[in-house]
C-alpha cells in the first residue's frame, strides 16, 4: 500500500477545515441514534428516563434537547436534520428510528435490536456509508419485549434473528451512502436490495425536519422556519442558516407536517398543529388524513413505493445544499462524478494511512472502526440549570429535581459535537470513553480528537471544584483519570509539537487532580478511593454504595489511576520543560507526587497471593482484603514510565530533585529504577508502582491461560474463580464474585455490562502499554515465562506484541473462516451478506472473544485499529 506523503484530496480537506478556510466539518452524521429515553428528555420527578419517554412516544413527541433518526446528518448545531424513514407495508409505524429495550424490559439490561452497520466515512464526512437490514414482515416489536421480559439473567437476549423474520432471506438491505461536493452540498444514494425469494414492496421516505427551538419560549428563537415544495424537492427556509433544498430523482410524493407533539394522541388534549410530528406515519401507515394538504411544514419526506422482484434492488438519487452552495442540483453526470470521486479519495485516504504488510481484512478491520467513529459523532444539547427549571411554555417540572441527578451541575451547558461511546445505547458523552476514543481519532483526524480533549475540561464541562463529568446519568460519578494518559498519546500521534494544546490541556488537568487529591483521598494518605471506576461489577459489593460494614474501602485500581496520572502529568511537564524551564517545578511536583502515591500503594499489595487487592479499613482493626483476582489488581501496572536518563538530565533541576529525592527520601525509592538497556547500552529511569520483585508473580498470573490469559486478550478476572469464588461476610451478609465470561447473571450496577471476566479493550490497550514501557526499560534480554506454565521464555516487547494480536484476532476470519466476534450466530459467520458486516462491540467473551453488550460501541473498540496501525514494522503477526 502506498506511504506516499503527499497531501491527497482528503487531507486537503482537513488542512481547509483546520485553518478555518473551509467548514468541512459543518455538516456530518451527528443526527443520534436515539434521543427517546434520555437523561435530557426525563422530566419526572425521580429520574425514571426511560418510562418518561419511551419509545411508543418518540413518533408522536417533540424532543426538548435533540433529535434522532437513521442513516441521519444535520449541521454542527442541529438546525436541520435529514434522515431515513421506511415501511415494509406490514410494520404498525414507519420505521424511523431503532427499536430497543430499556433496562427494565431486557434480561441484560439495555439492548438495541435492529442490524445495522457503520461501513465507511472520512474525517471530514466527505464520503460515508451505512447499511440496514429491514424485515419483510412486520417488526416483532411485542415478541422481542415480552420474551426478553420473561426471560431471567442466566439466559441469553432474545434477539431479532431468533423471531424468525429473516427466514429465507425475506429482508431489504438498505444502503445508504454519501458525498460531498462542497461543505454545505451533499450527494446521496439510497440503493434497497431485495433480498428474499419472492417480490416485495418497499416504501422509502427521505426525511428533512428543522429540529423544534421555537416552541420552548426562549427569546431570539420564536421564528418558526418552513418547509415547502412538491413533487421530487423541496425548499427548506430558516432565520440563521438561510435556504436548503433538497432533490430526489424520479416521481416521488412530498407529504408535510410539523416536527410538534401529538398531544392529541399521547394525553387527549390540544395540540399546537394539526399536522402534528406523526403525520407522516400516520397517512402513509393508515392512509389517514394527516398531512398538510397546503404543502408546507417544519418535517417533510419524499416518498418513494418501489416494487422490486427478488434478487434486484433500486436506487434513489438525492441532493441536499445550500441554495447558494451550488447551481442546478445536478441529478446526472456532475452527481455521479461527485460519488466516484469522494469514494477514489476516501480509497487513497484509507491506503496511506494503512502500513505495508497490512491485510487486505484487516485494513478492513481498520477502516471500519474508524468509520465507527466518525459516524459515532452526535450533536450533544445540555442546559443543566434550564433542564431543572424547566421552559417557559412548559409546565414547571417536579420540586425533586432540584435536589436530584445532575442537581450540582448547574454550570453545565453544552451544545456541541461530540464522539459518544455508542449512538444507541450510550448516546451522551462518558469521560473515560471518549479519552480512549481519541486515542484511535487522533490516527485520522487530530485537530478534532484534542478539540474534544480540551472540550470536557473548558469551564462549562469542568466543575467549579475540578472535577470532569463523567457522564449523563450521573455527572458527579467518578470515571478513571485517564484524559492525560490520552492527551499525552495524541499529542504523539500528532508528531509531539503542538506545544500549545499540551499547556493549555495541562493546566486544567492540574485543577482536576487537585480534586482528585482532596475528595477522593479521604485519610489524607495517598492511598485512593472513587467508587466503582467504570469497572462496574468486578468487586464483591457495588463499591459507590455505602460499604456493608462501618469502614472506609481503599481501592488499589483509584490507588494505580492515581499515579498513573501523577507519571502522565510529570510526562507532560517534562515535554514543555525541554522548552520552557518554567516546567521543571511542575515536572519536580508530579515526580515526588507519584512517589508518594506509587509507595502508599504497596499497603494494597497483598503478601500471601502477591497480587494487588482492594481493602476495607474498620477502625484501627487490620486491613481486610478483597482477595479477588481482577484488574483491580493489575491497573498499578499502567502507573508505569520508562524514561532515558539522557533525556532528564536536560532539565537539571528534576534531575537533581531526583537524585536528592531518592537519597533523603529512601522510604519511597523502591519505585524509582535505574538499568542499562541490552539493545541500546543507554541508561533508563523506571518510575512504577509495581517493583520489579513484584512484576513477576503479577505477570505470572496475567499471563497464565488458566487466569487471566485468554485467547483473544486478558480476562477482566482471573478465570481461577469459577471453580474457587471469592466470598466474604461484611455486616453479616455475604458476598460473592465467580467468573462470568459472558453477559453478567446479577442485576446489580444496571446490569448491562459485566467485568467479571469478559475481556474489555480499553484496560488491555493500557496493560500492554505497560508491558512496552516495562520492556522498554528492562530491555530484550530479560524474559518471562510465556505462556505461564508454557516453559517457553519471551521479552516483554515480543510478548505485549501477541496479546495485542489475540485482541486483533476477535475480528478476523479464524482458519475455518469464522470471526470470534460473532460467536455461535451462524448467519453472521456464513452468510455472504452479513459475515463481512464488522461491528465492534461493548466488551468480550473471556473464552471465545464473542461480542457482548452494546454492539456499536465503536468508540473505544475501535482501539483495535491503533493496534493494528501501531504494529512494530518488523512484527510479522502471528495468526493461530
């Protein structure tokens, strides 16, 4: 593949954009999956998002906060929104969005049911493609609810290949894909394939709404904006963003009506239209008189009725711009041109980026996540004090919310684009994820993954007191501080020189680990607490609830994030130091920093099973240790740096701090190291939590195929405690943790993830992060046993290079041509029109690498393809 330097069209585009000549960026797919049963959207008075607004209303309801759809675009401030809408001609709604269950309804929790896949885009959205597969019969929803609700946790979901609708292929693969001509003009084709045996009809309605800011009684924003026209366009005209049109080929019927509630239907009383935002649904479904006879609205579709024969498909042109963007609407040759050449471009992009040696499925692997990514890009409106007061036009909401979610953050106010962890299931930003999501970005578009670093630490994100939010549900949950770890890896991704975004993002990350000092250390002795991390279930209790015993719990994984941040913040220091001395104080600040915190963690390490474990302080009784096998234990691993001590006796001040440090202070020298590498002759600094008496026995258990070592990567918790489960008895209850390699049995922490021992990519990425750094400072001479029990020896670089490639594995062909990540289901695995759809899954299966939980969690999935990008160019992968 080429490695060619020169900048290709693509590239072009993002230089245009990131120099402010060109919005590329403008318009993309930030429309969301789904906005019905959203933080946002719930204005009861306990929270109960889900049941205040469900999917039954999300046809008939004008959301508050933002819009959702399929195959959806709109601009960077969602005044327009274009999606897809169809109907099979037997479904009981238009399909307009994905259907799901809550966490009440699905044994697993929450649960998208549709198949639909994100199967390319560039940065800048100049090409993108998104498929669908749609049932010729009628969407089961009833079936999926009522089976899934009878069904208890040690069962598997019940999903929609189980119904029985795609038997004998009696479905429409619906592709939908996109160019742009110029920032604000975008070509667009609808091609629906007939993939059953028999002929069938299709209705297809290419959707244009403007999202509803006129009816909440802001001031500046009473404009309503109009859509008109007929026939195959339509002319859409707004107060700010001036004159859309959009055009369709061939002889389609334009229906009207207003994105504004069915109050009619939902609550029997008057509305403000009479062609309210069901109409649509209404009059193609039931042929009822529900559109605007005037041809005028705020949402209007295009509707096209195709009757195809079995084997063939049909293809919509369409075009949406700006009426003073382009000339004409070209429909033909002009049209085509556009499509050909943004997908040559989106080729060349993606083949530059891609090394020599690289597969052609895993190239596929790669583009796919990134096309993840890009399309997990959604517009994010959240006015926390305006929420909890409520409209103007509204009635108040209830006197509890007040004091109840998010009550404390009511500085917050966003309205921007932001990478979501999974546009179905999780469409609201989280912290940690979206610190690993930029990680994978930064390989194709930088400026926006440090855009998106520097954007939870701005003033309106950040709290007063320093902390970052950690995400919708609940903004005051603490997520593991990893945003310096991903600020330091993007700055690097983006060549190490943009100075300015490192200073800018440090000095509020200063703010947040002072934070991280004063409220998460309770007995002032370095030693972390902060609740569960985002690793949800893996202890025996749920560690943010009130411990059963009268105590306080010390948490080796708060304990290990801790100083993995102090040694990124010292990493960072020392970076703008090389330029500016002014950095040596705060370089000598976070190297004593995580010297404390780094020997305070050694109360964590547990003699007898020579592992780190969290522990419950009563009194001044001893330290009771949860003696559980997990990635609790291993996260001080990754509070680990190698540095060159050529490179730190630049800044004679830390060097000489060290040195006085480590002679003074000898109670803490254990986690500073000094050796002469084998490969280099250089000496190297070790700054790590774990010493090197400890990292054997560690590594003994990570890496033991019995443990912790699983064919597609490293286990949440050692696999030893299926047949030996840790219990403890804590205020005379008892607790319990086993193995679970799937979806988890209990319904504790939400239920709908599990790291009680699925393998989960984001703490494997930092783990083998920490087996380079530590490879890196002992060198290749130095090996360990691998496999443990394997007798056969390995150094650490080579070994962090093959559990990379287990992880790489989940997703490709295995040698009987099955993918891991699709598990037992066979039509994934066999069938031509489904085994090459990649998706990219929450987490896991700690045995057979089967994918779990949300199934569009490209964001920190999409890991993966750094993986395979970062390959050492002499690494040759080993497939098994």
């Amino acid at each position: 593949m080429s490695t060619d330097s020169h900048l290709n069209a693509e590239k072009i585009r993002l230089a245009q954009a990131d120099a402010g000549e060109l919005p590329w960026r403008a318009w993309g797919p930030y429309l969301s999956e789904r906005a019905w049963g959203t933080v946002r959207e719930d204005y009861s008075a306990h929270g109960e998002a889900w049941s205040f607004f469900p999917h039954d209303h999300a046809r008939s309801r004008t959301y508050r906060w933002n819009e959702d759809g399929m195959a959806g675009i709109c601009d960077d401030k969602q005044t327009f929104c274009f999606a897809l809408a169809l109907w099979n001609g037997k479904d009981p709604i238009l399909k307009e969005r994905m259907f799901g269950l809550d966490g009440n309804s699905g044994n697993h929790g929450e649960d998208a049911k549709d198949y639909w896949w994100y199967e390319d885009s560039t940065p800048t959205h100049s090409r993108m493609s998104w498929r669908y597969h749609y049932p010729q019969a009628a969407f089961p929803y009833q079936d999926l609810v009522e089976v899934n609700r009878h069904r208890n946790r040690h069962e598997p979901e019940y999903e929609l290949l189980d119904t029985g609708v795609f038997a004998d292929d009696r479905y429409w693969s619906v592709a939908v894909d996109y160019a742009k001509a110029s920032p604000y003009d975008m070509c667009m084709t609808v091609t629906v394939a007939n993939r059953g045996p028999e002929a069938a009809t299709l209705h297809v309605l290419p959707t244009l709404w403007f999202r509803n800011t006129w009816a909440w009684g802001k001031p500046g924003h009473e404009a309503v904006p109009s859509i008109s026209g007929r026939g195959g366009r339509l002319i859409a005209e707004h107060k700010w963003l001036g004159t859309l049109e959009l055009v369709g080929d061939g002889a389609p019927t334009a229906l009207f009506c207003d994105n504004e509630t069915n109050s009619e239907r939902l609550w029997d009383s008057a509305g403000r239209s009479a062609y309210p935002k069901d109409g649509i649904n209404d009059h193609v479904v039931h042929g009822a008189d529900t559109v605007n006879p005037a041809m005028t609205g705020t949402k209007a579709a295009l509707h096209y009725v195709f009757e195809v024969p079995a084997g063939e498909s049909r293809q919509i042109r369409l075009r949406l711009a700006q009426a003073n963007a382009n000339t004409g609407l070209d429909l033909g040759d002009g049209f085509a041109s556009v499509m050909a050449g943004r997908l040559a471009e989106a080729d060349e992009f993606y083949a530059e980026l891609t090394p020599a040696g690289t597969t052609a499925e895993e190239a596929a692997v790669v583009r796919t996540a990134m096309a993840g990514l890009m399309w997990g890009k959604q517009y994010y409106h959240y006015d926390v004090a305006l929420w909890m007061r409520g409209d103007r036009t509204s009635p108040p909401p209830p006197p509890e919310r007040l004091h109840g979610r998010n009550a404390a953050w009511w500085h917050m106010h966003s309205a921007d684009v932001i990478s979501m962890p999974d546009p179905w299931e999780y469409p609201w930003f989280a912290a940690w994820d979206l610190a690993f999501h930029c990680v994978a970005i930064a390989r194709i578009d930088p400026a926006f993954a440090k855009q998106q670093l520097l954007l939870l630490v701005r003033d309106w994100y950040m709290h007063p007191e320093g902390q970052i939010p950690a995400y919708e549900w609940s903004f005051s949950d603490v997520n593991p501080p990893v945003h310096a770890w991903a600020a330091l890896r993007v700055f690097d991704l983006d060549g190490g020189q943009d100075l300015e975004f490192l200073k800018r993002i440090m000095h509020k990350l200063m703010l947040n680990f002072t934070w991280w000092v004063n409220r998460k250390d309770t007995n002032g002795n370095n030693v972390f607490e902060g609740g569960f991390l985002g690793l949800d279930n893996i202890g025996p209790f749920d560690r943010s609830a009130r411990l059963p015993v009268d105590g306080r719990l010390e948490q080796s994984d708060g304990t290990g994030w801790m100083a993995m941040y102090a040694v990124n913040l010292l990493e960072m220091a020392m970076r703008l130091a090389a330029r500016d001395h002014a950095y040596e104080d705060v370089a000598t600040k976070f190297f004593e920093h995580f010297a404390y915190i780094a020997s305070a963690a050694h109360n964590l390490w547990n003699e007898k099973d020579e592992f780190y474990c969290d522990t419950i302080q009563v009194g001044n009784e001893p330290a009771v240790p949860m003696r559980v096998f997990s990635v609790v234990g291993l996260i001080p691993l990754v509070a680990t740096t190698s540095l060159l001590k050529s490179e730190v006796a630049k800044l004679p001040e830390l060097q000489a701090r060290i040195k006085w440090f480590v002679t003074h202070r000898p109670d803490y020298a254990t986690v500073v190291g000094e050796h002469r590498t084998d490969h280099t002759g250089e000496f190297r600094l070790l700054l790590s939590v774990v010493t090197q008496p400890q990292l054997a026995p560690i590594l003994s258990r990570m890496l033991d195929e019995a443990e912790f070592l699983s064919p597609y990567g490293l286990r949440s918790i050692s696999r030893v405690h299926a047949q030996e489960p840790f219990v403890v008895t804590l205020g005379g209850r008892e607790f319990s943790v086993d193995y679970e390699p799937a979806e988890s049995t209990i319904g504790d922490f939400g239920g709908n993830s599990n790291w009680r021992g699925p393998i989960w990519m984001p703490v494997n990425y930092l783990l083998i992060g920490a087996l380079r750094e530590f490879g890196a400072y002992l060198g290749e001479s130095a090996t360990f046993e691998y496999p443990t029990g394997s007798g056969s020896r390995h150094n650490l670089a080579d070994i962090a290079d093959d559990v990379s490639e287990r992880i790489i594995d989940i997703f490709l062909r295995d040698q009987d041509g099955r993918r891991p990540v699709y598990g037992g289901t066979e039509l994934f695995q066999t069938h031509p029109d489904w085994r090459d759809r990649i998706i990219f899954p929450e987490y896991f299966h700690g045995d057979n690498g089967a994918g779990l939980g949300a199934s569009h969690q490209t964001g920190w999935t999409a890991l993966v393809a750094d993986l395979i990008l970062g390959r050492r160019p002499d690494r040759r992968p080993h497939h098994r």
